[in-house]
C-alpha cells in the first residue's frame, strides 16, 4: 500500500532562549526512518458506523452503514475487505454476528431485533481481523438502548441510593413496577437476584405495595473486585404470568474520585505548572465540584472549579519540600481531601496554549537545578497526527523557559501528538492538541418543498463538493426520523466526526464526545483543550518506534473468504500430493478441490458463500487413503471483553424513551387489528426463563423437528452409546449389531448433513449429540428418495455452530460451519401512489427513509425521494459520508411535515 509521509523538519526555538540550535543529526534520521518504517509495516485502520436511529425498540431493525478507513489519511482502507459486526447483550455474550463485505471499504447492513431479544443495553463493536493485532481499545464499540413495547406488559423505573459500613458497599434498589401507560403492579410477588460481574451477592422474595413499589437491599462486601453488575426481578402479574426485568447495577456506591493531571505528564518545583482534573462519579460521569489547593503547612496555592462534566484546570508553582492537596466541596455540601501527585525536583515541562490568535503557544521550561546539570544536552519535539510527523525541531538546553508560537493552520483536524524527548530520542513529555475539522466536504440537501404533508412524495436534492468548492464522487448514508418520536441532543449524537477525529484516538471514556463539534463556540474550544490534558494517545508508543520494537502481527489482512489446512498421515507427517474436496452439505451448492504442496498444506480462497452454508471437507493421500487428519487453520473467535463505555449504560430503558415505546406499541396494535402480525407474539417475552427451539442446527431436509420422533439430551442423558439413545425409545426401530433397521432395512444416517454407513452409529461419542430425529413415515422420508427406503436417522450435534470445526465422524472428513456474508435486508418504503397500499394501515414510522449507498456523480449530485408517514412535525435529515480523499462531512437538516388540510 502506497502512504503519503509527511515530514516538515524545523528550527523549533531560536537562540536566547531555552533551546539554541543545532543541526540535524543520524540518530533523528534514523528515529524518523524507525517511525516511516512502522506507519508502512504496520497501517492502522478505523472503523465508524452510521445508523438510522441513537435508540431503538424490539421489532425494529438496527440499519447501519460502515466506513473503515485508513487511519493515517482517513481514506477507505486498502488492507481489509471484509468487517465484522457484533450485536452484544448486556451479559457481554454475542446475539449475532455479521460478516460484511467491503467494497472500498465501504458495507452496510441491519440487525433485527426479534421478539426473543430482552429489552436492555446492547453494544455495536465492529472491526476487522486485521485490526485484532492492535488491540480491542481500537474496534468501534457503542452502547445503544433497546426497549420493548410490543410484548411489554411492565415498565421499571429504579433509583438506587448508597451507603458505607466501614469497606463493605450498601446498596437500596427502590422499584417501581407499572404498565406503559402508568398504572401499578400493586400487591405482586417479586423475586430477586443481585449479581456482581456474575458473582451472586443476594436473593429473595419480597411483594410491591399499592404504589406498585419494592425496595431491595444487598451489600457488596468486595467492592476491590467490581462495582457493575445486573438486579433480575420476577414480577408475578397473574397466577401463570411472570415477567423478568434486567436492571443495570452501574455502580455499588455514589462516591467521586476526583483524578489530578499535570500538564507534560509531571509537576516540577520550581516551575509553573498547569493541572487539569476530572471528577468522576461512581457510575463514570462527571461531577461537579469546587475547592481549593493547600500545601502541607495550610498555605492556599490556587482555587479550582469545574468547568464542563467535571473537569477544570489550574496553576500554580510547587515549591521545594512541600506537598500539597485538594480540598474539594461536592454538588451535595460533602467535602475530601486528595493528593496531588509529588512533584519531581528536577525535570522538563511541555505545555500548549492553543487558539491563542489563530496559534499555539508552545512553553517549555525547567528549573535551575536541572537546567544546570543538562546544560548543552539535545532535545527534540517532534508533533505527528495519524501517523503523519507534522512538526519537529532539536535544539541544545540553553535556558530556563521559552515560549514560541506556531501557526495553528500548520496542523492538521483531529488529535496531534506533541512529544518531547530527550538526549536519547526516548519520550519525557507529551501533550495532546485538538483541532477542528479541516478540510471537510461541504454537502449541501435541498428538499422540493418548503413543506409537506403526511404520506406526500419527498424529494431531496445532494450537492458534494471537496474543500476547494469542486464537485466530487462520493460515497453516502442519509437517516431521516421523525424527530417528534425520536428526539435526541445533538450533543449526544455519534458522528463521524466524533468518533474519527476524537473518541477513536484518545484513551479512556468521553462522555458526550460531539459535544466538542456541535455549535462550537471558545468555551467550547477550552474544555475540548481540558479534556486533551487529561485523556491519553492511544495508537502506538514512541519507544517502542525508538527501539524499532514491532508488535507481533497474529492476523493477516482479510481480503476474501476463505478455508486453509493441513493434511496429516495420523503420525503428524504431511500428506504430499493429496487431495482435498470440499462440499456444501447446506446453503449454497459448491464443490472445490485443492491439492496439498509439500508441507501438507491447501488454501482455498476467492469464495463467496451465505451465513447458511454448511461444509464437509474431505482429504485423500495422492494414492486414495483416507486414513488421514486435516486441521483448519481458523482464527479463534474474538472475545469479549468488559463494556469501556459502561457510563452510557441506562437504568430505566423504557421509562427513558416512553414517546418512542407508546408510538411503537400504537403501531403494533393497528397492525393486530389489520392482520399483518399475529397476537402470539404477546407470548414470547412474558416467561420465567427463556426457552430453546426442540432442535437447533438440524439438516433436516424437512425443516428442523419435522420428524416422526424428536430425542434430546434429556431423552439420552444416561445413554452411553447413540444404540442406547435409540433402543426401545422408537416404535418400529430395531437395533442389531449396531445398525438401526426401519420396516427391515438399514436406516441412512445422516450426522449434521454427512452421509454416512449405516454401521457407524456406536462410532459417534454421545456427548457432542444435541439432537436427534427418526424419520419413518413416507411424508417425511419422500425427500430423500431412494436413501430414504429404510427410514433416516438425523443426528444433529453440538458441533454444528457456526464457526465450529468436528473431525471426530470418519478418517478424512471434517464439518464446517463458518460464517458467511451477510447479504442485507432492502429497507421498505411504501409507495403511496400504488392504490394497493392499504390505507387504513396507521404509518407510525420512526425511521421514515435509511439509504446506506447513496453515490454522488462527477457534478457531485445526487437525488432521493420517498414517502412521509402519518407522523407531523418536524423530520430530521443526517447525511454522512466522504469521497476517496479522505474528506468526510456530514449534514443535517430538519424540514416540516403538516397534517393534510
């Protein structure tokens, strides 16, 4: 991949100063050569994705559009062709797994969200498996709300309230229980269970009073270990109706700790130094606080003061011998003290003043007693911003301090790395700087009517151009709502902004990251420079480019699906010559052959298969034994790690978007009474525990459970052998020497979609069967023609999840079941100029219009049109995407929609 390097070497400082000058040396080059070396070999990618909607409810779909870019240019990615996309529970385990293709780094698909799914917090995490070499803290991970109206019959609302008994952590749970329209659940049995990090902590029974409220109580006695967890309540509603909730325990106690960071990374005596700090509650959101700094002999140094989600910054001079601390006053009239970390005696500061007339003031200082064992030793500060060295300078200690102010033009948009190092080229000072966007695209949506009315044709009319005003190709999405059914603080959005240029490079939790984009203004502008002093580069170490240390890379660039391994003889000696067929035995039809090279090894790539396509794999040596081993080289599955984003959890999912859960309930209805969903649904979410299908992962040609007898693990649970499973438990089935016989013939047995000899029954463990089913009848054997004569046996095992490999069947044979392309939905806009609509069909559309590929032309034009549902008011339009540039924009716009006059 060709990358565009840029390095503007200059004279930092002038003589008379703190730095003189001095020319340029090998060790700088050879630094410089370390770090080119680093942004070639090891290209970090970024991943963004733009969905329809901030929140959602159960029997939506989550539409959503991904870019994944080229870190160092924000260009579409060259390294990857395929993206992941996972859909997480509030349990930290997987609903779903998307694997996308990539089209110039571009994909787009949709998440439904079934009935079966539980109200709660989800997470969308997205990467690549080439990202996996950098570490989770780069995948795109977002925490979403999903409530429920459709099968909902109870809504909670909790507060929590804290105390402490000397290290133990009390905690009440004040509940309220009603129906969506506010009514209680007054004199219900509830159960209870308390969990930590899955940890149990506390159970019981307790019954709402006529308020249809309950109050629980547990205590953490390890809050060292974890503060987080969930509270599970069964509401008994009827004698045969229960209905769970899962509540977020965000936090076991309502303490703030307040953190201290000095400005270069360390107090100096002696010198002026500025200290941002953050005040973080419990729960991971900012506090506001007050107070004042004091040294150890009560002298007051400097007042402080939050100034934007509980963060602020002051100054003041350490002084030799002293040690100091922050008195700090909380919202509530509570006041602590916390120690300022100890300041070193001898050192280097670097601190940055930007938007200071267009510039950033760049101070560097020291203190005499450094400055007098140093003197004459070389120093550089070098400024890179995605991977890109956008400043340098290196210059003798020749002083106290000097302050030079450089052209804020000078750096690029997004985060810039100020670094100072030392004689060696080793790191002692960083500093973060933001920019603005630069550079942007400017999109421009023009609508055909100043208004409308419900279900009218809409037109809306895109102009692209570059930053220099020229029209442009690009690649789009455009999301329009109605707003007055999902409202949402432009602060809290996630744009592509937000999440390219801040959140995807710092370290750490940023609560409302667009606030710093939207509307900005120069209070705006000091608490997005408060938030860079306390917030960390995240993407790679400057040592580790000065030892020429690179990571390990365990992932390659994914660029097509698939399927590679090794043939092996039994006594682990590589099969030459040998022949690998590989089949489909669901899905797709496909049938491939490789041969192995002379270490035993094939590949197969350039495949294209759905997610539902099964495979059995099948090796020979070159003279036709199939007493052979084959191991797939398949990457393991990534993990799951703990939310980062644990702050953005909500308690009270449905008490928090109750417009939105009314409007979906609303439209549920119309449909029950129109006929187009079915009121057995109402079923689904009202259980005590949540129930499995009979049989999961069946090759059944028939469909899975359509069989004249089912078994499942509980049938054969004592069996030791599949002939135990099957004697006497199947009507007209006899079992001899091992072969199942049906109206005197021999049984075909079929194992997760393989064929296989009737005599191979006792030669599959009992223990990785899930499931099996006996076909005897002529309705359910037809389908299988001639193999179906004397009846089929179809043994389904646990193996036959996706992504699963098992070569315990026969020598020379493995399954496998990968995960295939997803192939997403088309979203539906009714056309109401077709007079076969039904009219009578209430339209309550939340998401009124989603189109991921929206593709300008050479005069950067583009035009969409749909229809408006029955909702009026005020319909939001977000349009975002970028050209080939690496130019990203993003538009919003609101047009109005009036009821028909």
């Amino acid at each position: 991949m060709k990358t565009k390097y840029y390095f503007i070497i200059s004279i930092l400082f002038v003589a008379l100063g703190l730095f003189g000058f001095i020319r340029d040396d090998e060790a700088l080059k050879k630094f410089f050569s370390n770090f080119q070396n680093y942004t070639q070999t090891q290209p970090q990618e970024k991943v963004y994705l733009h969905t329809d909607k901030p929140y959602y409810a159960i029997g939506d779909d989550i539409w959503f559009k991904a870019y994944v870019l080229d870190a160092q240019n924000l260009g579409p990615t060259t390294q990857s062709n395929i993206l992941y996309v996972d859909l997480i529970n509030s349990r930290d385990s997987i609903k779903k797994t998307l694997r996308l293709p990539l089209i110039a780094g571009f994909g787009w698909g949709n998440f439904e969200l079934k009935d079966s799914l539980q109200e709660g917090n989800y997470r969308l995490r997205a990467y690549t498996t080439w990202m996996r070499n950098f570490g989770e803290e780069f995948y795109f991970d977002r925490t979403i709300k999903v409530g429920n109206a459709w099968t909902n019959q109870v809504v909670t609302k909790t507060t929590y309230t804290f105390s402490k008994s000397g290290n133990d952590e009390n905690v009440t749970a004040n509940i309220n229980y009603s129906n969506l329209d506010g009514f209680p659940y007054a004199n219900k049995e509830v159960s209870y269970h308390a969990e930590l990090d899955f940890r149990s902590i506390s159970k019981g029974k307790t019954t709402t009073d006529d308020k249809g409220d309950i109050s629980i109580t547990f205590t953490n006695d390890k809050p060292f270990l974890s503060k987080t967890g969930r509270l599970t309540t069964s509401l008994k509603i009827a004698e045969s109706t229960i209905v769970n909730k899962y509540i977020p325990i965000k936090s076991t106690s309502n303490e703030t700790d307040v953190q201290f960071f000095p400005e270069g990374g360390d107090l100096i005596t002696g010198v002026r130094s500025r200290v941002a700090f953050k005040a973080i509650g419990a729960d991971g959101l900012g506090k506001t606080i007050s107070g004042y700094i004091q040294d150890n002999e009560n002298g007051r140094s400097a007042n402080i003061s939050s100034k934007h989600l509980g963060m602020g910054v002051f100054a003041f001079i350490p002084q030799q011998g002293k040690t100091y601390e922050a008195v700090v006053k909380f919202a509530d009239g509570s006041e602590k003290k916390f120690k300022l970390p100890l300041a070193k005696t001898e050192g280097l500061s670097l601190s940055l003043t930007p938007n200071i007339n267009d510039s950033v003031l760049v101070r560097i200082a020291t203190n005499q007693a450094f400055a007098e064992k140093n003197i004459n030793k070389e120093y550089t500060v070098i400024a890179q911003n995605s991977g890109n060295i956008v400043y340098s300078g290196k210059s003798k200690l020749s002083g106290l301090n000097f302050t030079a102010r450089l052209a804020q033009s000078r750096f690029p948009q997004g985060i810039t790395q100020f670094t100072l190092l030392d004689e060696n080229l080793l790191p002692i000072a960083e500093r973060l700087l933001f920019q603005l966007p630069k550079n942007v695209l400017d999109l421009n949506i023009n609508p055909d009517k100043e208004t409308y009315q419900k279900r009218n044709k809409t037109k809306l009319n895109i102009k692209a151009l570059d930053p220099d005003g020229k029209p442009i190709i690009g690649s789009f999405s455009m999301a329009i709502t109605d707003e007055t059914k999902v409202p949402i603080a432009e602060n809290e959005e996630n744009t592509i902004f937000s999440t390219l240029l801040l959140s995807s490079d710092i370290k750490g939790y940023i609560e409302n990251p667009n606030y710093y984009l939207n509307n900005v203004n120069e209070e705006k502008l000091a608490n997005a420079d408060i938030l860079m002093m306390t917030q960390g580069w995240r993407r790679f170490s400057l040592k580790n480019i000065y030892y020429n240390t690179l990571p390990v890379l365990t992932y390659q660039p994914e660029k097509t699906l698939s399927v590679s391994g090794k043939v092996t003889d039994g006594k682990n000696k590589p099969v030459v010559g040998g022949l690998v067929t590989m089949f489909s035995s669901m899905g797709q039809s496909m049938l491939i052959q490789a041969k192995t090279n002379d270490r035993g090894e094939f590949s197969i790539d350039s495949l294209n298969f759905n997610d539902s396509t099964k495979f059995v794999i099948q090796a020979r040596t070159a003279t036709g034994k199939k007493n052979v081993d084959i191991e797939l080289y398949n990457n393991p599955p990534q993990i799951v790690t703990k939310n980062e984003n644990q702050p953005d959890l909500t308690v009270n999912i449905n008490e928090s978007m109750q417009a939105y859960l009314k409007n979906s309930k609303t439209q549920y209805e119309d449909w029950l009474k129109n006929g187009i969903v079915n009121r057995s649904i109402l079923l689904k979410e009202i259980k005590v525990v949540d129930t499995k299908p009979t049989v999961t992962n069946s090759s059944n040609l028939n469909g899975a459970g359509f069989a004249d007898r089912v078994l499942t693990e509980k049938d054969f649970q004592f069996a030791t052998t599949v002939e135990q499973a099957l004697q006497g438990r199947v009507a007209g089935l006899m079992m001899s020497g091992g072969v199942a016989y049906i109206r005197g013939q021999p049984a075909q047995i079929i194992i997760d979609g393989i064929y296989v000899e009737a005599d191979f029954l006792n030669s599959i463990n009992i223990q990785d069967v899930e499931s099996i089913e006996v076909l005897k009848s002529i309705a359910n054997t037809a389908i299988y023609g001639g193999r179906g004569a004397g009846g089929v046996i179809i043994i389904n095992t646990k193996r036959g999840k996706s992504g699963y490999v098992s070569n315990t069947y026969a020598p020379g044979i493995v399954t496998y079941s990968p995960i295939g392309l997803f192939k997403p939905k088309e979203f539906y806009v009714p056309n109401y100029e077709n007079p076969k609509i039904n009219t009578e069909v209430a339209d309550l559309r939340t998401t009124v219009y989603w189109n991921p590929n929206i593709v300008t032309d050479s005069l950067g034009n583009a035009q969409v049109e749909f229809f408006n549902a029955d909702g009026t008011g005020n319909y939001k339009v977000v349009l975002e995407g970028m050209d080939l540039n690496g130019h990203i924009g993003r538009k919003v716009i609101r047009y109005q929609v009036k009821p028909v006059q």
